[in-house]
C-alpha cells in the first residue's frame, strides 16, 4: 500500500448487516465511495487521498458480504434494500445528517438506489462505469437467460448457490488476476476471442480469462490484497448480491421508471461492456438522471475506471463536488 493509503483509519460501525467496516480520510462533507464485484473498500485507494485534500470526509466502505464487514448467511440477506440500509447506517454511525455517495460496478446502482428511497440522506450521487436504469421491464433472471445463444451469460452462472464459488475457491489469486486482465483496457480479450462475459456448455467463467499478465494499474502487493480479503471470507457474500436481483426486482416495484433527481455525475469506459450493452440507458439520462451534472465517456478505458484512470476520475469528481451546495447544517 501507498503511505497515503495507510495514513487512513479502519473503523467498525453498527449496521444492519451486523458491522460494517469502513476506512476514512480526511474532514469536511461527507463523501461515502461504495465498491462493487470482486472489489474492497482498497479499490478507492487513489481517492482517499485526493478527496480528503480536496476537504471532504472521504468514507470507503467494504459492503456486506465482504472484507472485515458482516456477512450475514441468508443469500436474500443481500437485497439492495438491505445495502441501502446499511448505507444509511453509516452515515448515522458517523455523526452525519446527509453524504454524497459514489459507487463503482455493483456499487453504482448501490449508489443510485440509496440515493432514489433515501433522499432525504444521500443529496448526491455519483455513477462509474454502470450507468442508470430505472427498474423496469420483465424479470431480470428471465433476461439474463435469453443472452448468449448457446453460452451463458455470467449472470445467470451466478445465480446456483455454490456453482461460481467452486470454481474460485480453489484458486482464489488466479481467478481474480484473470477477471481484472479480462475487463481491463490494457489486457482484456481481442474482439476475435471468446467474450469472457459468457460460459461455454460444460465450461468455467475463467477459461476465457487473460492468463500470465497483469492489467498496467495492478500491482502484486494490490493483486495480492485482494486474493488475502477473499482468501479470509469466501464468496457466497460477494456473489449474493447477483442471486438477489429478481428481489430486487419486486422490492422496488413502486419506483418502476422512476428518475433520479439529485444532482448526479457519470463516468464510464470507452471498452467497457457495462458502458456499451446500457447505451440506451445513458442516452435516456435527460429523463432519468434530470440532476445531471455531466455525463464522461473515457476513451480507451475499461471497467476498473477509478483504478485504471484515477487522476481523470480524480478531477471529475473534485470538480463535480465543488459544484454542490453545503450541506445543511
């Protein structure tokens, strides 16, 4: 870890989840960052630093399921309701009435979740990499298995509790390197490869895997905290949230189509599919995301946005946060 990563400090709170960990830096408005799949709060290592310079009170947070926070055993234990709750903890854990809350992958709709039922806590709300799209539609599960032809998409592989977890368990280091290597700009599969989005009849997610080279933004010492939290925890935490969606589905029924009214910031890769496959959704943000601040396609990134483009992201997010109101008092 940089100096400037472990000049944070760890703490424990209360939340529904049991206890959720965080790492903090820095004073001033609160600004919660919410990591996604498979990540840690150390995925904002390059923004702890800038934001609590920049004079926020910059909060990562491992979500329930991972790292040293809580993870409860039920697999509907981890609902967007729940996490959006546990959210809401932390803020009140931390002596705040309000925060501006981020999140990458799983954490963006985490993110914008939080900010939609609890508005009257989270006064903004910043996206990277998986746009906006209101709930809506048929049941997710029931699209996740129309995509692929004769592979399966990695959606649907996730959902049989236990299936996804024996493929990594045994090599949890390797699984993660070739995950990263495949979603990363640097690394990730020609369009002439198999997409490693989807499971060949019989196969593993990980034999369309990059293997044998590490993206440019992944060190050993990162790789090798990552595979030490998952090592320590397991996955079942981490892949629950994917067996949750058609919950999510009917738990969020009464906010069918509904926008986005805090003022909000996206960022996605130019070759990251999360950004191509929801196209239409970021071209529907003048009535989804009316609050919109600026909306930034970064050219040549992947998925890892915050990791792979920090100092970009870096500024985005400082120059957006200037442009928010004080928090009320």
């Amino acid at each position: 870890m940089s100096q400037q990563t472990m000049d944070v400090t760890h703490r424990l709170v209360s939340s529904p989840a049991g206890r959720t960990h965080l790492v903090e830096q820095g004073t001033g408005p609160l600004v919660l960052l919410v990591h996604g799949f498979p990540e840690s709060w150390y995925s904002w290592r390059h923004q702890l630093p800038v934001l609590a310079a920049a004079g926020y009170r910059a909060v990562a947070i491992d979500v329930r399921g991972y790292g040293r926070s809580s993870k409860p055993a039920e697999t509907a234990a981890y609902r967007m309701l729940d996490l959006v709750e546990d959210n809401v903890a932390v803020v009140h854990a931390l002596g705040e009435r309000s925060a501006v809350i981020v999140g990458h992958d799983w954490g963006s709709p985490i993110a914008a979740n939080s900010a939609l039922l609890r508005p009257d806590v989270f006064r903004a709300v910043g996206m990277l990499s998986v746009p906006y799209s209101p709930r809506g539609g048929p049941r997710p599960t029931e699209i996740f298995d129309q995509v692929g032809g004769d592979d399966e998409f990695y959606i649907s592989y996730f959902q049989q509790p236990g299936r996804a977890e024996a493929e990594i368990e045994p090599d949890v280091r390797g699984w993660l390197a070739g995950i990263y290597a495949a979603l990363s700009a640097d690394t990730m599969p020609t369009g002439e490869e198999p997409d490693p989005h989807f499971v060949a009849p019989g196969g593993l997610m990980r034999d369309r895997f990059p293997t044998d080279k590490l993206p440019a933004w992944l060190g050993e010492g990162d790789l090798d905290f990552y595979a030490g939290e998952f090592e320590r925890t397991g996955w079942s935490g981490a892949l629950n949230r994917y067996r949750n969606m058609d919950r999510d589905w009917e738990d969020l029924a009464d906010f069918d189509g509904a926008p986005l009214t805090q003022p909000s910031l996206f960022a996605g890769g130019g070759l990251d599919a999360s950004t191509m496959w929801l196209r239409d959704a970021i071209d529907a943000y003048p009535t989804t995301l009316p609050g919109l601040h600026s909306s930034h396609i970064l050219e040549g990134c992947g998925h890892w946005i915050q990791q792979e483009r920090p100092e970009e992201i870096n500024g985005l997010l400082t120059d957006w946060l200037a442009t928010l109101p004080a928090p009320p008092a």
